[in-house]
C-alpha cells in the first residue's frame, strides 16, 4: 500500500516538472538569446560579473544578490584592467575597496548601504591605519558600516589584505 502511495506521488511530481521544464527552457532561451540571461538558481540566487570587475578565476564567483542582499567575495587590491596585485600598499586597500564598490553598484548599492565589513590583513598594526584611511577617504563622515577585522597569518597570493562585506540593496518591484 504504502509503495503505490509513494508511486503515485513521485508520477504527480515528475509530471508537475514536466509541464514546469519547458516554460523555464523557453525562458532561458529567449534570455540569453537577448543577452539578458544572468547565472540563477532556482531560488533566486544571482552569481555577480560585472562589466569591469576583476576576473573571477577558480571555484568561486564575485558576488551573489539573494532577495535584497548582496554578498561580495573577498575582495584583494587587484587592478581589473591587468588583474593583476595594485604594488603600493596604500592603493591596494584602496583598490580593494574600489573593487567591491563596483560589484555593489551593479545592484543598486552605495557604499552607504553595506551593513558587514570583514577585513583580514596580514599585518594589523601595519595596515590597520592603512585601512581606516581608505575607508575615511571613500565613507567621508559616519555612518560607517560594522567592520570586523583581524589578522591572518597568510592570504591568496601572499597578499596583504583581503575585505569580505554584505550590502543591502532592496529588489525594485
């Protein structure tokens, strides 16, 4: 009894994707026949590559929009027209920021609207001050979004900072 029920039910639920599968084939289709189509789940997760951003390479993408948040990947100092590492200290924070400000504008958002800052560095007394000035220069007056940072002992590419942050940034209806 109980295999017929569980028969059953898988039937109705494949025949439900069934009918469900072509309307998103199609849709897919005229999408990226228009250029439109972004990498998305099926709950609404949308991968981030924006038009001059830096080069995602490996396993990872830039960032991720889910409903209103968007979450930016680490970001280093790396110059995206050579994605390559910015070689004085100061500009490479700076560019680091440059680099997730980018990606959270291609969804609507201003720095003012990042509410999670994470920064690793691999040298807190050193680049500390270094990173409060890059953002002073880039925030100018409070608010300032909460920041978390700490020191790690290495980073991608014997880098010396990486900065990990959360936007919020409301879904226009």
């Amino acid at each position: 009894m109980s295999n017929s029920v569980d028969n059953d039910s898988r039937g109705w639920s494949m025949q439900r994707l069934r009918h469900l599968a072509l309307p998103c084939v199609t849709a897919i289709a005229v999408a990226s026949s228009l250029g439109l189509a972004q990498p998305q789940s099926l709950d609404g997760v949308k991968i981030l590559n924006p038009p001059g951003a830096i080069k995602a390479e490996g396993t990872w993408s830039l960032g991720a929009r889910a409903g209103d948040f968007v979450f930016i990947a680490g970001m280093q100092g790396v110059d995206p027209a050579t994605n390559t590492l910015v070689k004085d200290p100061q500009a490479r924070i700076l560019q680091a920021f440059l680099n997730l400000k980018l990606i959270a504008q291609s969804e609507g958002a201003s720095l003012k609207d990042c509410v999670r800052l994470t920064v690793y560095v691999s040298d807190l007394h050193r680049f500390a001050p270094m990173v409060d000035k890059a953002q002073a220069d880039l925030w100018g007056k409070p608010p300032h979004p909460p920041r978390t940072m700490v020191e790690v002992q290495r980073l991608f590419d014997d880098d010396i900072v990486e900065i990990d942050s959360v936007f919020y940034a409301p879904v226009k209806k």
